[in-house]
C-alpha cells in the first residue's frame, strides 16, 4: 500500500463521513446501495463509517458521473481508459466516467458486453482514495490501479486492511479473516 | 450507461462494442529506445499523466523513443511487477491498455508503489542492477 505524498487524511478524531450524490444524475436506489455497500468494506476493518445526505453542497464526499473535460483538470477520455478518479482528504471529490457501460449489480463477468465495468469494484478503489490510500503494487489489493472489463474484485485484502488501519486504526469489531495476497506469503520479498 | 445486470444488456450492443480509449496504443508494442515512432508522443503524455514523465510540457514532446520515455516504462514495469526491460514489450503493453483508476501512481516525484521504494537511478549503469533499500512498512 502507499500514501499520498503528505500522508493526508481525514481529522484525528473522525468517526463518521457523509456522501451525497449530484443531485443531477438522479440515480436510482440500487445504484445508490451499490456504493452503500462499497463505503461498507472500509467500514467493515476501520473507525469510519460512513452516512448518505441528500444535501450535495455540505456533504463530505461528493460523488457524481461526468463526461470529458468536467472542470478539474483531470477530463475522462471515453469508453475504458480512465473509470474514475477521487481526490486525497480532505477534498472529497468522486468522479465517474459517464461514458463507461457501468453494471449495477449481478455477475459482471457474465457480461456479453466486452466494455462492462463493474461499478461497485470501481467504488472500493477510489473510497480508498478518498480516505488517504494511493495505489499498490500488489496485484489482488483493490488499490492495484488496474481493473479488466468484466472482472468485479470488491473484497479488501490484506495489503489494503494494513494502509487503511495505518491511517486510522482498526475496527473494534474487525477479525482479521481477510484473505492474504501472494506478496503476503511470500517471505522472499524484502519489503 | 447503467445496466441493472449483465442479463439488461441488449444484444445488439454487445455486438457493437466501440474500442478502448487505449486500444491504438497496442501499435506501439515493440518499441525500443533510440528509434522513432510516429505517434509516440501520446503515450509520453499517458506516463506523464500517471507520474512517469515529469518537468516536461506535454506540447513538447516528440515521437522519439528517448531516455525519458525509457525511464517511465522502467519505473512502470517495475510498479506493475513486471520484468524491467525498458522496452514496450508485450506484456508491458497489455497493462498499459487497462482500464485503470485517473489518479497517478506517482505524485510529485515522491511516491509510490514499487519504484517508489527502490533507488532507482536511470543513468545506463544502473539499468541492470537498481539498487534496493528496505522501508519501514
């Protein structure tokens, strides 16, 4: 795991994060349980949990689906290339590509359609961002910067449980039965 | 586009999928330093906008195959644990042309994953033999 440079992260102190959606996308509410349940595998290992408000403007982390160039510098490129991108603590800031084929829920990997992007994987990953995590080297953890079409991978693993609880410690509830990676078995590797 | 399920998806569309915003870049596999490639500017601004090409204007770049654009496929290879060859070879293209998260690997020169844990220096000596420093973890 790693950190952005600085290590930023929400207050010391901060038990809970609100979210809202842009109020102009209007979407439904399986989509919205979709990143329910993304903001839930962090909840699961860590001390933050995290509430939906219906108020976007005071929200701390804001999310919503955008085309191109959408005012932060960082314009979305069509179908694939970049899903998403989300921004260190304490920004907030969650952006989807609009233009990806996004599979709500079901197996993705049953997809007919060779572009389809599992949303609640992509949610998992850029959650961590907005929490203080960069990206990883290892290959299974949902911070790996890489996602295939059609592959749904929403389960942390041991690489990004460790980043997270470094950064705000451990859920009191939290058993550690998350699967290790191979880099976690592999007692060869130096770091 | 939303889809509830993969089973909403008509048929008619996945039979009419449009290719990958990186898909063009597979031409460049095979790619070694030295050379010039027509088009080889756009993916020095690809390593540029994940952290791998720095200090340079994207406006400036050409479609040389040079030691900067050596150096980004180096440190990239070496994050996505990948064999270190410096060269575009196939396995290394296959990554490139993932979809993948906007946010850079490396930020500011400083971080992270893999190559962000090395010292590892571009000049020709050191190519084959980066040398390793343990991190606390």
């Amino acid at each position: 795991y790693s950190f952005f440079p600085g290590e930023p992260r929400w207050p010391a102190g901060t038990k809970s994060l609100t979210y809202a959606f842009d109020p102009n996308e209007n979407l439904d509410e399986t989509t919205k349980q979709v990143f329910a349940n993304a903001f839930n595998q962090w909840s699961k290992v860590t001390t933050i949990t995290f509430s939906e408000t219906t108020s976007f403007s005071t929200a701390d982390i804001k999310i919503g689906f955008y085309s191109g160039d959408h005012g932060d510098g960082e314009a979305f490129d069509g179908v694939l290339g970049t899903l998403a991108h989300a921004f260190s603590p304490t920004d907030g800031r969650f952006h989807l590509d609009k233009a990806e084929d996004w599979v709500v829920s079901g197996d993705v990997t049953e997809s007919t359609l060779s572009n389809a992007v599992d949303l609640e994987s992509v949610a998992v990953h850029e959650i961590g961002h907005l929490l203080g995590l960069g990206h990883s080297s290892v290959e299974e953890a949902i911070m790996y910067p890489t996602i295939s079409s059609k592959t749904r991978k929403v389960e942390l693993v041991n690489d990004d449980i460790d980043g997270i609880q470094q950064l705000y410690g451990s859920n009191p509830n939290f058993t550690g039965t998350s699967a290790t990676t191979s880099r976690d078995r592999d007692s060869s590797y130096g770091f | 586009r939303f889809f509830p399920n993969p089973s909403s998806i008509p048929t008619w569309m996945s039979n009419n999928a449009p290719p990958g915003a990186w898909d063009a870049y597979r031409n460049f596999t095979g790619c070694s330093p030295g050379k010039t490639y027509d088009g080889l500017s756009k993916l020095k601004n690809y390593f540029q906008r994940f952290g791998y090409i720095t200090n340079a204007p994207p406006s400036n770049f050409t479609d040389d195959f040079d030691d900067a654009l050596e150096s980004a496929v180096r440190a990239y290879q070496q994050n996505f644990n990948l064999n270190v060859t410096g060269e575009l070879d196939n396995a290394t293209m296959n990554y490139i042309v993932k979809p993948r998260c906007g946010v850079a690997d490396i930020i500011n020169g400083t971080t992270s994953m893999n190559s962000g844990k090395f010292n590892f220096n571009n000049t020709s000596e050191n190519k084959e033999n980066p040398k390793f420093h343990t991190v606390a973890h």
